[in-house]
C-alpha cells in the first residue's frame, strides 16, 4: 500500500510539472536583437528581429500568450514589422557552439541563428519557436491578431 501511494504522488507531482511546462510557463524575453539587409527576393531592405526567450513555453496558446503579453511594446519600442518583408523570430534563449567558424559572420546562417557574432556563439535551428509577420494567416494552424492597426500573424514551428 506505501509503494502505491508513492506511485500516486510520484504521477500526480509529474503531471503537476507537464501541465506548468506547457500551459502555465509564459516564459520572458531576455534579449531583442534587430538587423537589416537587402532582400534580393523582395528588392529591398527588409528587418529581421530576433527575440531570446527564457523559459520558453511549449504550448501554442502560452506562445501566443507570450506575443499578446509583449506585442505592445515590442512594435513601439522597436517598431520590427514596418514592411510586409519584415519578421519576428521567437527562439529559446540557448547558445550552443559553432558548427561551422563561417556561420558566426551570419545574421541567420543554413542551420543556425549566429547574430553576426553578437552572442560569441549559435542558436540551433530547432530552438526556434515562432515567428510573427505582416499579413493574413496561410495555413490554417497559424493564429492572426491586430496590433497597432496592423494586422499580423504567428507561424508556429513544430
């Protein structure tokens, strides 16, 4: 009867953590980074904002609650999404080593988020978790709100 008690307790304290991990934990932005360049597929400058997280949430909803809760300042502080070839990237906040040495002097390298260097390491490709453009939505899994009279939307990564 004691084993089977430790058992419920052991269940109920893991499903206690599933929940907080991917409902509850709203993470919080730790750094926002912003870089332009010219677009040679949009023939013009277009800005790239690149968001670190920490204690990302896992869940859709709570990422989308991680938007709604610092939309606002986010577009009046940095103003990231002026042209419909603008974006945010949402990332978790984890800096690993460089695969290849050449990718540290890329904005966004083949597989890896390098900052031009900024960080003194990478971000893996799979860290991503998110990202909000100008526009309606295009597939039916994204999620679209109204910011500043702008109309946006978020594409997950899975």
């Amino acid at each position: 009867m004691k084993y089977i008690k430790m058992i419920f307790v052991i269940l109920f304290i893991c499903t206690l953590y599933l929940l907080y991990a991917f409902y509850l934990r709203q993470g919080h932005i730790k750094e926002i980074y912003q870089h332009s360049e010219y677009s040679e597929i949009w023939a013009r400058d277009c800005k790239s904002t690149v968001i670190l997280v920490d204690n990302a949430p896992l869940s859709h909803d709570a990422q989308k609650k991680l938007w709604q809760k610092n939309s606002t300042e986010i577009m009046k502080k940095w103003a990231p999404l002026t042209d419909r070839c603008d974006e945010i990237l949402f990332v978790n906040n984890r800096i690993s080593y460089i695969k290849r040495s050449g990718d540290i002097n890329y904005w966004i390298a083949d597989d890896a988020i390098c900052l031009n260097g900024i960080l003194g390491g990478c971000i893996s490709w799979g860290e991503r978790l998110f990202y909000v453009e100008i526009g309606d939505p295009k597939w039916k899994d994204e999620v679209a709100t109204d910011k500043s009279g702008t109309r946006v939307h978020l594409s997950f990564i899975d």
